[in-house]
C-alpha cells in the first residue's frame, strides 16, 4: 500500500521543532533561524530552555560585533525562535529534529509521542550518530517519514550534515530534508543506516585507538596530540577530541560499531568505560583526559599528570655537524632543516652525481623560500654553503649526529648501519628516519646500540614541524636527550615515543585510511562522499582518498602490513582493494591513476 506522500513531493520546510536544547540542539535552532526558518525550541527542563536562550543572545550579539549579522538581523533571528517544555508545541511544524540523549528508550519515547502530535505529512528526524535508524523508524506510527540528519558539532560553523534514509524511508522525505540542508548553507551526504554513518564511523574508531595507546602508556597524551595534530595538520588531537565530544558519547557510539562490526578496533578501549563511570566524561565534567579551569571551560590546567618541560636526567652529547644519509626529497630536506639552523652538514649519497643533485634540490628550495620573502638571499647562499655533498659515507668520519633517510627497506638500512659504525667517531649519535621498521633491528646491525634512534621526520621536512622520536630499549639517556635538544635547536616539536610499528602517527593514520577503503569496497559510500564528510565533518585537511593518493598506495599498503603484523588484529589486515589496485600498477599521483585518475603533467 502507498504511503501517504512516498512519492509525492512535499512543500518546503518552514516551522521545524528541535527536540533536546544542549549544545547541538542550540547550534542546530540557531542554524535553522539564521536561514529564515520558525523554530520551536523544546526541552523537558525549563533551565536548559532558557540557557538555549542565552546561549542563542550571546552567540548572536558575538556575531553582531563580527560585522556577520547587524542588528536587525540578530532581532529578526532571534524572534524567529520560541521555546517549549510541551512536546505539543511541535504540532505545526513540516519537520521535527530530535537531539535528544543517545538511548533507543529517550528516542522512541519521543517519537511515539511525535506520532500523536504532528501532522501526517511532517517529517521526523533523529540527530543520532550511533543508534539504528531503522529501528527507530519502525517504532514509529509511520516510518517512511523517519529518517536521520546528522549534523556536527559546532552546528552552526561545521559544512557537513549526514542525510541518513533506510529501507523505510520515503524518497520525498530525503529530497525534503536535502533541500533544507542546502537552502542552510550546509553540505548534506547521503548514506545509508549504520553505526557512526561516514564521519564518525571512521572517526570514532581512530579516537578508540589512540585512547588505547594512551591506556597502554606507549606515549602521553600530550604527545599523542601534538602527534596527530603537527604531522597530520588536524584541528585538534584525538584525546582532547574525545574530551569535547564527551567520553561517555564516544563509548556509546563505539559500543553500537562494535555491536555491528564485531571488529576489535571499534571495541571501546577499557579507559572510555573506567572515565566514563567514574563522571570524568571530558570537558563537560571539567575532566576527562586533561583537567579543565572549570566544567564545560575549555582552558586545560595542569595536573598530576602534566609533563615538566623538557626534563632530562643526563646531558646530551654536543653535536655541531650532522651527517645525512641518502639523496631523496626526505634526506634534501632533512639536509636543507639543519643547514638552516647553523649545522655543518655533510650529504652523502651512492654517488657523487646523486649527492649534487640532492644539494641542487636545497638549493631550488632555498630560493622558493627567498623568493616568498621568508629569508634573504644572503641567508639562503649562507645555508646552502653549510651543506657539502659527497659520494662516500667515509666523510662522516667527524659527524656527530648521523641520520638515515635512505628507502624503507631493512636489509638497506641495516647495511647501511654497519657501514656507519664502522666510519663515524666513538660517541656519534646514529639515527634511522624510518616510519615503520623496528628502529632496534638498525641498532643491533652496529657495535654500538646504544647509540641509535629514530628521528622520524614528515614531509616536507622543512616545512612539517614534527619528529617523533623513537628509544629503543637499548637507547642511552644521554643520546635521547640530545636528539630532544637538536630538534629544539632546528625548531621541530619533538615527541616521544617506543619502537613499535607506526609509531605514534602512522599507528592512528593508517588503520582509519585502511577503514575508509572498506567502505567504499562495501559500497556504502562514495569516495568523493567519504572524502567531502571527512574535510567538512573532521576538519580535516585532505579526505582519505585524497590522501592515499598522495603518499601512494605502494607506500600504504607496506605500512599495513608492518601493522598487521606487528599487532595481529583482523581489523589492521589490508583492504582487498588496496591490494588489487597496487598490483594493478594504479599507485596513486606518481602513476596518474589511485582511487582516482590524473592529468598526465
């Protein structure tokens, strides 16, 4: 039998009730006003009604002083909205948003009361990230008017809305729903029913891994930030995230994948749940992960837990020249950051030809750099006069810090270890820029273990700000505190952590790429859609698609497997299609052709 508007299109949304007025439901009636709609603001608590109100005044009069509303339009935005504690006042809207608690009893509850309140043809939406739309949808009255509209937190500055449907839903009420979304400035994507939908289905599960690391004590939470932060340029770091969205959020969405997916990545991390029944669920308790000035503040203030700046119990080694190994754009970079910072820099390739070419790419570099007014030409030629190529490794015999950039590739690195522990001085500081080997597989190739370290550098290393530094547990205290005193003096921000595979940032990067592939290898969403979600829901900089692309398929499919075999969990094993497309030759930018094709240059 027909439903009562399955394909008939329906008139344009202008009265839309909120249901649940905390911080996602004022940012969701504020959007909705702003855009010229009425709004029906509802909420069991005549309290949080009217901090709904204020927060709408202060965060308009804040516009106002912007020069992003003037007066008058703050008037006219603020008079479109009315609050309620009468779920009755929703009875005259086309469309009703529900913000309510992530629990099935809350939602049905409120949407089994809608069903007796709203007109036949309005359409019920549930702001959920986590819960099954279609049994929400099927405990209603009418289902085919049910559907999901995720938005994201701030609603009011974030692009992205998941337009959630099922096997109930009417395509009208998609299509209704579609147009408001765009009609308010945002950017909706259509996916199907499943916990955390896009966004959150890959951000929660790279959120539960580094809550993991964090549990494990492989790396403070400081780092792991920071980590995450300055080598993949995201707004903010994961812990801290999971302190904002609230840590009993993030376990209850983790619960409902893992339910699904019975894949251990999504199980929540042992942490989530002890935070979450101990009341320290993030910033709105004033503590989750890191300790705010006050609950629902966002400044961090110390606490037991904080590190002391830059604490070392041994003095480091002097360092004055530094020796770098290898003739890619990795080791010209590395080379270029020291020579900036006033080392003496010896360059050595296989060749001499390849050590030239690798000074002529500084070079090339520094006159970028000259050319976009951040240093002098004087400057520049004094840089690049630091740096002496050499087609011998006997040249580092007076080095005293030698770094390795040479191709990912044990058996050459180890090699090449052997070779500088027999030509470097005694007491030189040998360090591997690896991003996946075991940094303790280079040290065991020397005499001299304890002298070796990971300095992992991200490219361009002259413009990323990150090393993660890597101890082996044969590395000396003296030869970590001088790697941490180096990287101050070539202003990178160092951060600690032990020799395992991925480290810190390609541990958390790689999996969440490697979930986005299964996605589309499902079919559950589009790359340009998962890509879109990503950028306008996460912030970040460039969708997975884009990314792998870039770094390569080649390159990401050895880093999952370094991981799936250093960990041993299904969820870490490469995804099907990765593996097809590398051995189909399809690479990414450096073939013309990835998850998506490119103009041959």
């Amino acid at each position: 039998m027909a439903t009562p508007f399955s394909d008939t299109p329906l008139s344009p949304i202008r009265t839309v009730a909120v249901v649940g007025l905390g911080t996602m439901g004022t940012g969701i009636a504020e959007v909705l006003a702003g855009a010229g709609r009425d709004v029906v603001g509802i909420d069991i608590s005549e309290a949080q009604a009217a901090r709904c109100a204020a927060a709408l005044e202060t965060s308009t009069a804040r516009a106002v002083e912007r020069g992003r509303l003037t007066g008058q339009q703050r008037a006219d935005l603020l008079a479109r909205v009315t609050t309620s504690t009468d779920l009755a006042a929703a009875a005259d809207a086309d469309l009703v948003i529900e913000v309510a608690p992530e629990s099935y009893e809350i939602k049905q509850q409120i949407l089994r009361e809608l069903d007796g309140i709203v007109r036949p043809e309005a359409i019920l939406a549930t702001g959920t990230n986590a819960l099954s739309v279609t049994r929400l949808a099927a405990d209603s009255a009418r289902p085919e008017r049910v559907l999901g509209m995720h938005f994201f937190n701030p609603a009011p500055a974030m692009k992205l809305v998941e337009i959630v449907s099922c096997v109930l839903t009417a395509p009208a009420a998609v299509t209704a729903v579609t147009d408001l979304a765009l009609d308010l400035g945002k950017e909706p994507v259509a996916v199907g029913d499943r916990p955390g939908f896009v966004a959150d289905g890959l951000l929660f599960g790279y959120l539960n891994q580094a809550a993991a690391m964090y549990e494990a004590n492989y790396a403070s939470r400081e780092d792991i930030d920071a980590a995450m932060r300055l080598g993949c340029g995201l707004p903010m770091g994961p812990l801290a995230l999971l302190d904002l969205i609230g840590v009993d959020t993030a376990r209850t969405v983790l619960e409902a994948m893992y339910a699904e997916s019975r894949d251990r990545l999504h199980a929540p991390a042992p942490i989530l749940k002890q935070l979450s029944e101990a009341g320290l669920t993030g910033r709105k308790a004033g503590r989750g992960f890191y300790t705010y000035e006050a609950p629902g503040g966002k400044t961090v203030v110390r606490d037991a837990l904080t590190p002391l700046e830059d604490v070392f119990t041994a003095p480091g080694r002097t360092v004055r020249s530094v020796g770098v190994a290898g003739s890619g754009t990795m080791a010209s970079g590395i080379a270029e950051v020291f020579a900036k910072a006033g080392y003496e820099v010896v360059l050595a390739a296989r060749s001499e030809e390849k050590a030239q070419s690798a000074r002529a790419r500084i070079g090339k570099s520094l006159a970028r750099s000259v050319d976009k007014g951040r240093m002098t030409a004087e400057a520049a030629a004094q840089t690049l006069e630091r740096v002496r190529p050499t087609g011998t490794y006997d040249d580092f015999a007076d080095v005293d810090l030698a770094v390795e950039a040479v191709a990912e590739d044990l058996e050459v690195k180890r090699q090449l270890f052997a070779t500088l522990d027999k030509v470097c001085k005694p007491g030189a500081v040998l360090a591997t820029t690896t991003s996946s080997l075991p940094v303790v597989a280079c040290a065991r190739a020397t005499s001299r273990p304890q002298d070796v370290i990971g300095m992992h550098f991200f490219n361009p290393a002259p413009a990323m700000k990150l090393v993660e530094v890597v101890r082996t547990v044969l590395t000396a205290d003296d030869v970590h505190a001088t790697v941490r005193e180096v990287c101050g003096t070539i202003r990178k921000h160092a951060v600690d952590c032990g020799d395992r595979a991925g480290f810190i940032v390609n541990a958390l990067l790689f999996p969440y790429l490697n979930n986005a592939i299964k996605m589309v290898q499902e079919h559950y969403a589009s790359l340009d859609d998962i890509d879109a979600a990503m950028k306008l829901g996460g912030g970040y900089p460039m969708g997975p698609f884009e990314l792998l692309d870039v770094v390569g398929l080649d390159v990401s499919l050895a880093i999952e497997k370094v991981l799936h075999r250093e960990f041993r969990d299904p969820g870490l094993a490469p995804a099907p299609l990765l593996e097809h497309l590398v051995a189909a030759g399809c690479l990414g930018r450096k073939t013309g052709r990835g998850f998506r094709e490119y103009a041959k240059r």
